[in-house]
C-alpha cells in the first residue's frame, strides 16, 4: 500500500483526498499557489510545498514543479484531483518515468480518450452507439459549417480536448454557426491549448447520464451504476443525483454494459466516467442512449456514487494503484437509496450567474439537523477564506443521502436553505428554487430546463411577507415591548451571522414600520409567545441579518433615504473580477434594449457576456478589446431611454 501521497490540486478535491488517505494512515502532501497560501488543503496535509504564483498556468499546471516536489518531500505518488493535469497523458507518463505511482489510468487509456473525435471512433469499434456527427481533421469554418447544415439544426460545437463545461457551444441557426465557433475555438485555446472541435448533433430533450467505471491492474472492469446530471447551466453541472430518475432495470442494464465494454476497449484502470446522451422524448430508453466522451478520473459528482453504493472511489483509485485487485466484484455491488449533490459556487444569479470574488467573512454551511439526519459537505474553504479570480468559482458541495428521492430533494433543500455566506454572492437559493420546483420534483428534467425556467429560478431581490414581519418582530424585540411604534430599514444586501437564534415576542401590542427602498409596510404584532428564526442573530449595535429561502438582507434601525439603496448608478457596467476584454459589440452613442450583449469579459476560465441592465443609450464605453481589467473598472455606462 502506498504510504505517502502528493495531491498535485487544490480546494475541495484537495480536502476529500486527504480525508481518506488520512483514514488509510497515509501521509499527505499538498501543493499550493501563492493565492493559496492560507488554505484549508494547506493546513490540513502532513506537509505542503509552494509550487508558484496564482496563477494556474504558473503553478498547479506545471508538472515539473509537482514532480519536484514530490521527490523533496519523499512522496512515493501522485493523486491529480480533478482538473488540471488529471488527463494530461504526458503528465501521467512523466510522473511514472520519475518513479513515482500514478494514482489514476495508463496514460496510454488517457490519450485514448482524450480527444473526443478520436475516442467516438474507438467507441464505434467497441460496438458502443455514439452520438451523430463529424468528428474529422478538417477545421476550416466554411467545411464546418456545412456539415453542421448536413446534420441538422440545431447543432453542438465541442471542443475535442474540452470537459468541464468549456469550449462547447449551441447552434440553432445557420447564422450563428461562425459566431458561435469563433468563440468556441477562443475558449478551447484557452483552457485546453487545443482549438480544434467536433460538431455533432444537438439532442432536443436531452438527459445527460453517466456511469462509474472501475478497472484493475488484474483484467477486472465493474460498473457503480449511473448517474443523472443534466440539471446543468452552460454546460456546467449543479445538481447531481444516482440513480436516475425513471431508469428502468432493462435500460440500466444496457448502458451500464456498454459503459463496462468502452472501459475494456482500453484497458482500463482506476476510476473513470462513461457520459452518455439520452434522447428522453419517451423516457428512458436502451435504443436513445448514446456515448459522448469519457472523464478518465474522479468526478466532481462522484459522492452520490458513493453514497448509494457505501464505497470510498478514492480508497478504491488508491488500493488498485497500489497493485491490489478491486475492492467489490460485480455482483456485491448494489444500490441503496437515493443521494443528491449540489454545487456551490461564489456567483451572483441575479447579474447572470457572474462569478463572485472576496473574503468569506460569514460562512456556515449546515451538515446536519436533528428531524432529518446527517448531511455531507465536500469543502475546501471556511469562514475567512479568500475566493480569488485565479480558479473555479465552486467552493462547496452538499451531498444528502435518503431512501427516496422526495426525502432526499426536501433535505438536501432544507440544508441549503439554513447555510449562509457574506459578503461573496452565491447559488445557494438558486439551487433551493431549483430542487424545489414541481417539475423537479415529478423528474421531468433535461438539460434545458435550467434556461426554460431561468426567470422563476432566479431568487427574488424583494423580501417575502414572512421576512418582513420577521423584521417586525426583531425591532419589537429591541424595544423589549415597551415601545408602541418603531422604524426598521431591509436593506438589499445582507450579512449573515450565526443560525439558531430563536425570540420570544412582544408581550403587548406593537406596531412596526418596515421599509424597502421606497415600499413601507406597516406590522402590527400582539401575543405572539416564540417566532424562529434560523437564520437570524441580534446584535447590539442594531443590525439584524436573516437569511430566507434564498432571499437575504441586513435589518437597521438606522432610517435611510429610500432611494440611497441604489448606491452605484444603475448603468454602470463594471467588471465583476480581473479579466480581459475579447469582444466589444458596441459603440459609444449606440441604442441598446435590455440584455442586448455589450461586451466578453474572459476570467477564470470562462467567458464571460456582459448585457444592457435596460433600454438606453452607451454614453461612455471604456471596454478596448485585448485589454486586461481590474474588479469593479467602469467600462462602460448606458444612459435610460426616457419615458
């Protein structure tokens, strides 16, 4: 067995691995950037070696430096995570020339299924049905653009070394293919230094489901049963759960053996992902399902797995790394209820999901709650911690196991739900709309469905009723009953503070002014004897925070103009976290209408499309294309059309 471990990643993955390797008595060793000098996988490892400046390029992608540390801390292997260098085959193959074990597949099984064009004809081969499209050498738009026209609209362009959401786009019409592709090649380049695509056709009412692979160095391939993740956004997963909703035991047996053959056709060993495409126009069904690419490593998903199957992946990547035969064979394996996971991520739903940057300066994530049982976190950060703009926006996952699908939604909810975090924005209530929303629960989802029901998703930014009277109650409570009438401002942003904080209320009659920006509402209060509040804390100075259903704010007694609430002019257009400017679609003096795309911002990663906030005019456009920019630089303002 492996008695020293090197985890050449960070965050939340850093964390989980640490966590069973220290449950196996091995030793741990983290690397970090200089932005990650103070995190939580840092603190936690046995040792740590700084490996370079933030940026990812310069540090966490430079297999020299994790080598190199690896070899000065005595590391006898190598743990990639996910991401990074998890499927760089070269990697693979450098850390197995320098001695050391690779805890993942034969980089020889990574190229393989690295390209996605190349790994659809090996799929082909071994008799696994693979989605329709061109998958040739040819790169030129024009050629590109006619296949697309040959297949059939709508269309999907992908980048072949793509994953993770990235380089990947939708095309419904014609006229937007070259638009699309453009910047589909610009985000592949970016991300994976490779900016050559497939295209392939779009499936109307898609399901996106995927199987956990296992193989040894023994011949031994098993499956762990499949996955759903098609709650996705941009192609990004957010909530995951196993088994599938309405997987009969006929269509899982079918393509959890086609999963088995495409892990054979290479030889597999360690942990992989078989993604596969589901047309769910009549349900789920054997002849509608096909393969789209493989992940060869864990998977962000990979606890709903786990939670079904009562199996550790990463014990298992580690014992068949070290040469023993899996821990399970087919036949032992089985599923037990129902697990769900949801991602986290420091973005800002009502400005289009942007990612969010700062201090946690309140953070609080619920892991368990006396009426529902325990609940799990896969974390790489806590109260204090810094999000920076260097790397992906996800800092937590929460994983709910229960016996049916209903109780598992309405915990995993219910913990959403009582989690806080400040000043960072983040999805939390976005993602509690989500899994509560009807259609959800009956499991009628695709992977359209977030962008159906965007609007309805998107937590509201004007508080409910209940937060309102729960305000009453708080500054009744300052005045301890003795005050007839009292004055409370809500205020648009919030700071969060401890939950649990319970209030018995006014013993007579008390009226309360609660205002919101330009709304007041008048809250007449008598004989109630408790109101809980979970999410609220009083604090001596006056301020009240409460956090409800996705919808929070700050309380003051302090009274404010009811127009001051809009701090920054309205139009502004400032740049949500350092980046650089790739496209500028406007001019100064230009008529614009609400969303219309003004300019793309590229940062962590991603691209990033930037919108008119309403009908009006450009009066100042600051944004020049190639340029780099700070967080918060102006680039540009839109003036209101009057009237």
């Amino acid at each position: 067995m492996i008695q020293s471990l090197l985890i050449a990643n960070r965050g939340e993955i850093a964390c989980r691995i640490i966590r069973t390797a220290r449950a196996m008595g091995i030793r741990t060793v983290a690397v970090y950037s200089a932005a990650d000098a103070k995190a939580l996988h840092v603190r936690q490892a046995d040792e740590a070696v700084h490996i370079g400046p933030s940026p990812a390029r310069e540090s966490y992608l430079v297999g020299e430096k994790i080598i190199a540390a690896a070899k000065a801390t005595g590391a006898e292997a190598i743990h990639p995570g996910y991401g990074f260098l998890s499927e760089n085959a070269a990697f693979a193959q450098s850390v197995i020339d320098a001695g050391l074990v690779w805890v993942g597949p034969k980089p020889a099984s990574i190229e393989a299924m690295g390209l996605k064009d190349a790994a659809k004809a090996l799929m082909q081969a071994a008799g696994v049905p693979v989605t329709p499209g061109y998958m040739g050498e040819n790169q030129d738009g024009a050629f590109l653009a006619a296949q697309a026209e040959s297949i059939g609209y709508p269309v999907l362009i992908k980048a072949v070394a793509g994953g993770g959401g990235k380089g990947m786009r939708r095309v419904d019409a014609p006229g937007d293919f070259a638009d699309a592709l453009a910047s589909c090649k610009r985000e592949a380049l970016a991300s994976f230094g490779n900016d050559h695509v497939l295209i392939e056709k779009y499936i109307l009412s898609p399901r996106h489901i995927e199987v956990q692979v296992f193989g040894d160095s023994h011949g031994n391939v098993v499956h762990l049963f499949e996955r759903d993740c098609s709650l996705q956004r941009r192609h990004q997963k957010v909530i995951e759960e196993a088994p599938a909703p309405g997987m009969d035991s006929a269509t899982r047996e079918a393509i959890c053996a086609a999963a088995v053959r495409a892990a054979q056709a290479v030889n597999y060993e360690g942990a992989g992902t078989i993604e596969f495409i589901a047309d769910a126009s009549e349900g789920l069904r054997a002849d509608r399902i096909w393969f789209m690419e493989m992940n060869t490593r864990l998977q962000v998903e990979h606890p709903v797995t786990e939670e079904i199957t009562g199996q550790d992946l990463v014990e298992w990547q580690l014992r068949v790394a070290s040469g023993e035969p899996l821990p399970k064979r087919q036949d032992e394996l089985a599923i037990n209820g129902w697990a769900m996971e949801a991602r986290l991520y420091a973005e800002d739903p009502a400005k289009g999901f942007l990612p969010s940057i700062g201090r946690l300066e309140d953070f609080f994530l619920a892991s368990s709650n006396r009426r529902d049982g325990p609940r799990r976190i896969d974390t790489g950060v806590e109260e204090g911690s810094d999000v920076s703009p260097f790397y992906d926006p996800m800092i937590a996952k929460m994983i709910v196991h229960r016996e049916t699908r209903a109780e598992a939604i309405q915990a995993l909810a219910t913990q959403l739900g009582h989690s806080i975090c400040y000043p960072v924005k983040w999805n939390a209530g976005f993602l509690r709309n989500l899994l509560l929303s009807s259609e959800f629960g009956a499991g009628n989802l695709d992977t359209g469905f977030i962008e159906r029901n965007l609007d309805d998703l998107i937590p509201s930014l004007s508080p409910p009723g209940e937060v309102l009277e729960a305000a009453g109650f708080l500054i009744a409570a300052r005045a301890n009953g003795s005050q007839a009438t009292a004055t409370i401002d809500v205020e648009d942003n919030w700071k969060p503070r401890l939950p649990g904080f319970r209030l018995n209320g006014p013993s007579k009659q008390t009226t309360v002014r609660v205002m919101h920006g330009a709304d007041v509402h008048e809250v007449a209060l008598s004989d109630r004897s408790v109101w809980d509040l979970p999410m609220a804390k009083l604090k001596k100075d006056g301020i009240f925070a409460y956090d409800y259903e996705g919808w929070a704010g700050i309380f003051s007694e302090a009274r404010f103009d009811s127009s001051s609430h809009h701090s920054a002019h309205d139009g502004d257009i400032l740049s949500p976290m350092p980046g650089k400017i790739i496209a500028v679609d406007v001019a100064a003096g230009d008529s614009v209408t609400k969303g219309q795309k003004l300019l793309t911002l590229e940062a962590m990663k991603m691209e990033h499309t930037l919108t008119a906030p309403f009908d009006g005019t450009v009066a100042e456009l600051n944004a020049v294309p190639g340029a780099q920019v700070q967080v918060e630089a102006l680039l540009a303002r839109i003036e209101a059309t009057e009237g």
